[in-house]
C-alpha cells in the first residue's frame, strides 16, 4: 500500500484554512498514486484547542469538517484527527479521535487512549480515555491506529496501567499508524525517535508517524514525520520546522539516505541551531497567524537585544522590525555605537528617543515624596518603565507588535523590571539562558558578523547606575545557569545541588530568588518554549508559597 504522509502547519480554530489544507494534501496524494493519506493529531482543530473544546459551536464545526473532507475521500483513503462527542452520558464529553475516511464516508474512528496531563499537556481536563481496541482493515491490510501518546508508555518508568498496542498486536496488525502533536524541545527529536523505534522493536511491524509543524503562540513543533521498517530502521523522515509531503510504499521499505536534523547544521552545532530555527518559526507563525506584520524593540547595545533583533529581522524581514534606542545618562558611548553597526548589518530601520528628559521630569514630581533618600533600586526601575511607556506608545500608534528581549537566566531570579523590561507581546528568549543566548549570537554570526563581536564579549550589564554590572548582584551567569538548569528543569533540590558541588550560600539564594520572584513570572508575555520545562503553561508553581523562599 501507497501511504502518503501529509506534515502540516495547522492553526487553531482556523476551519477553513485547516480544511483546504488538508483537502489539498489528499488532491497531491491522489495524484501521486497514495491509497492512503495520514494526517496529525487534532488536525481539523488544530493543537491544543483547550478551552475552546468546551463550546459545542467549535465541536460542531469540527464534526462538519470532517463530514466535509470525508467527501473528497474517493479513491483513497485518509486519516484524519478531530474531537469526537462521547455518546455516552457516563465520563468527559470528548474524545481525542482518528477519523478514517473512505468511500465518501467515515469508515472508522478510534478514540485516543493515553491522555497526558503533564507538563504542557492538559488533555484529561477534556477527554475521555479509549477502552475499546481494535484495529482497522483496509484494502488487505491490517492497521493499528494509535493517537500521540498511545506509544509512549514504554519506557522504565511507565504513567499508565495499559499499552494500546499491547492490546492491538494479538490482532495481528501489518504495521502502525501513529499520528502525533508532539511539541518541540531540543532534546524531543532524540527522544521520540527512540520511543517510536523502542515500539518497533517490541512489535516487530512497521511504524508510520505523522507530527504537527509549526507554532500554536508558545508552543512549537518541529514536525520530523517519519517511517520506520520491521527491523527499526528509520526508511525516511520529513523536514523539520517546515510543511512536507511525501509517499512511502509499505511493499518496499527502503531506506534512501538516513535523515537526521544534525544533517542541516554543522559539527557541533545541533542543540543551538535547532533553537535558532525554533525560534524564528515561532516567531514568524505568532505573526502570521495572529495577523500581524510589523515588530519593534528596545536595542540597549546588550546581546539579548541584539539576538532579538537578529532572529525577529530572519523572521518577519529586515523592514518588518523598528529598533528603538532608549538611552539614558548611565548608558555608556558603546551601547549606542554598537547598537548602531548592528542595525547597520542587519539593515533595518531605527531611531533613537533619548530618556533623560522623561526622567528627570519623573524625579521632579517624586522628589517631595522619595525626599532625600538614596538613589536605589526605584530610581532604576523608573528608567526600564519609561523605556516600557515609549515603547508601548509607538506601537499603539503604529501598529507594532513588542518583542520582550528577556532571557530565561533573568526570568527565574527576577532580574527585571515589571512594566519596563518585562513588558511586550511575545517574549523570544524566555526559555533561553544567558549562556545560550551567547552561543546562539556566535551561531548567527557563522558566515559573518551580524552582531558585533563588542556585543559578545563585553560584560552584560542593565546600564541603570554608573558603572553597573550583571555580575554585581547575580553569579557568573555559566555558575548561575548550571543550577537554574538543575533546579528547574531536572527538578535537582538544594542538598542535590550542595552535593554537586555548588556553594551551599549560592544555592540557597538562588533558590530563594527563582522561588519569590514567581509572581513577576505570571505576568509576562507569552514565552517561546524550547526547553523541556518552560515558564508558563508547563510549570505551575504558586506565587503565595514558601517553600525555599
């Protein structure tokens, strides 16, 4: 059998654009000779739907797509991901489903089994587990339909009591059909590729795999549909961050040339350049999908403005992002010279708003209250939440949307200013640590310098008092980063972190300051997520509570 695999960029809730995609695939795929054409997880919707899948309009819509695209099943066969009502009174109103259409008509459906809640994934809140197996026959051949996470329960340390395909393979299925909205992270590639592969072994039939492209605001998927042989050799994989297509024949499983994304960067270079890809498709689908064309920044001489810049500009284009100096009297000379060979090599349109005036009107109006007291943490933040004011104003007036330059190192310890630095619609480097942020500015800087090299190798500082520095309040950021990347994303406590060698009054501060400054966390723009453990919707930490605080 002819199977076409079908890597879309969906968009939620968008019916009409997800159903001429998908109606255009299965055209090609019937030109092509397929007999069967796979589509992702949820595609009629789009992943994840959340809440919007507790309005019968949107699940009615739903149920007319695939009514829709059912007709053009003529002469091939498609399989396609929607939520399903549960006729049952008894359980959660949904379920995650697979349509299989054919002859016009929906030929069977099989309902998701494994539901995460975990991390990013919410889908208990809205669907009710599969109990019931069995597989699906079409033109001779037997298959096993399995939705996402149904493959997943195979590692040491299982979540769930049963395995789909434990129950599926007595049935004596020719091969497997999994289709997936399997979210991006630098490490996800490695790890699902060793999960589909751990299932061929134990099944001993062939996989076919189907994954969502591109992003839904925060979360991101790289796509990497694939197929693997009987033996567990990988036969072909589609393109990462890109739509693709392409046609596999289940009598001759052949592999051409291995596929790997190490393939597109070089030596060295696969964590920081799948981020980099990561990031500007996030980018741009956030503006595209949203309808938005134009972005714009604050460009402070420092290197996460500059990597914003940098990313934003490949995105959306190098007229499609206005940088907007805001220097102050503690801004030194460099800032805005360096700035400027930037915005020179990127060739993008700037201007420059001097804040100066704005804050020495400020200071007047507060001095009879802040009286003679010390200049402090106050006087610098009025700074940040000027700079937040102009930039807010610009691009009220022309339609901007604002890039927040963050990083995720600041983030956690609450090195920010709320309603200054902190403030903006999409926040590119959130999930990304200073250190990284090095490494992805010498990755754009390949084949040459966009970001000047005094950007890279000067210290950073926040330029809010003379002569100020990162390094004055917080630890080396390589010191720094080494526990955030314990405490957060392994999850690593502070005995952990002691017997690893880090000094103990180190730890504990840190801790204490990832911990308190949660509620500025809760108040930012949504993050870009490239990490296996994210701020936002994949770490809920309450902000009232005191444990290590």
């Amino acid at each position: 059998m002819k199977i076409a695999l079908a890597q879309i960029n969906y968009h939620i809730g968008n019916f009409e654009s997800n159903i001429e995609k998908i109606k255009s695939a299965i055209r090609q795929a019937k030109d092509a000779g397929a007999e069967l054409v796979v589509f992702a997880e949820l595609a009629v919707s789009g992943y994840p739907p959340r809440d919007f899948l507790e309005f019968d309009d949107f699940i009615n819509k739903c149920h007319i797509a695939i009514t829709d695209i059912a007709t053009k099943c003529r002469g091939i066969a498609a399989i396609v991901g929607s939520p399903t009502k549960n006729p049952d009174f008894h359980g959660k109103n949904l379920y995650n489903s697979a349509y299989f259409l054919a002859d016009g008509k929906v030929r069977n459906v099989r309902h998701k089994t494994l539901l995460p809640n975990y991390d990013v994934f919410d889908e208990y809140r809205y669907f009710e587990p599969n109990k019931k197996f069995s597989i699906i026959e079409y033109k001779g051949a037997k298959i096993a339909l399995t939705i996402c996470e149904d493959l997943w329960n195979i590692g040491n340390d299982p979540l769930y009591t049963v395995n789909p395909m434990d129950e599926l393979i007595g049935q004596e299925p020719d091969f497997m059909i999994n289709i997936a909205a399997s979210p991006f992270n630098y490490n996800q590639h490695i790890t699902r590729n060793c999960i589909l592969k751990k299932n061929v072994k134990k099944y001993g039939v062939p996989l076919f795999y189907v994954n969502h492209v591109g992003a839904q605001t925060e979360l991101l998927f790289d796509g990497g549909s694939q197929v693997i042989d009987g033996n567990g050799h990988l036969i072909g994989e589609l393109k990462y961050f890109e739509e693709d297509f392409r046609i596999f024949d289940t009598d001759n499983l052949q592999a051409d040339q291995e596929h790997k994304p190490g393939d597109n960067y070089p030596e060295g270079k696969i964590k920081i350049g799948l981020i980099h890809d990561a990031l500007v498709m996030g980018v741009k689908n956030y503006f595209q999908k949203l309808g938005f064309t134009k972005a714009i920044l604050g460009l402070s001489g420092g290197i996460d403005s500059a990597v914003t810049l940098a990313l934003a500009v490949e995105a959306l284009g190098r007229q499609n992002v206005l940088s907007v100096m805001l220097p102050s009297q503690f801004s030194s000379d460099h800032s805005i010279n360096d700035s400027e060979i930037l915005i020179k090599n990127l060739g993008s349109p700037a201007q420059i708003i001097n804040i100066e005036e704005a804050y020495t009107a400020f200071e007047h109006s507060l001095k009879p209250f802040f009286k003679d007291l010390p200049f402090g943490l106050a006087e610098e933040n009025l700074q940040a939440r000027i700079r937040g004011v102009l930039l807010m104003a610009l691009s009220n007036k022309f339609g901007y949307i604002l890039l927040n330059t963050s990083n995720k190192s600041e983030a956690a310890v609450g090195y920010g200013t709320l309603y200054g630095d902190m403030c903006g619609g999409l926040s590119l480097l959130g999930d990304v640590y200073k250190t990284e942020v090095f490494e992805l500015a010498r990755y754009i800087n390949l084949k040459e310098e966009i970001i000047p090299e005094n950007i890279i190798t000067k210290p950073p500082s926040a330029e809010l008092r003379p002569n100020q520095k990162d390094s004055d309040s917080l630890p080396e950021y390589e010191i720094l980063d080494k526990i955030l990347f314990q405490y957060i994303e392994q999850r690593q406590g502070p005995k952990e972190l002691i017997e690893m060698g880090f000094d103990e009054a180190v730890v504990r501060k840190i801790l204490k300051l990832v911990n308190t400054n949660e509620y500025k966390r809760h108040q930012t723009p949504p993050i870009l997520r490239i990490s296996t453990k994210a701020f936002g919707m994949g770490r809920r930490m309450p902000i009232v509570g005191k444990y290590l605080a």
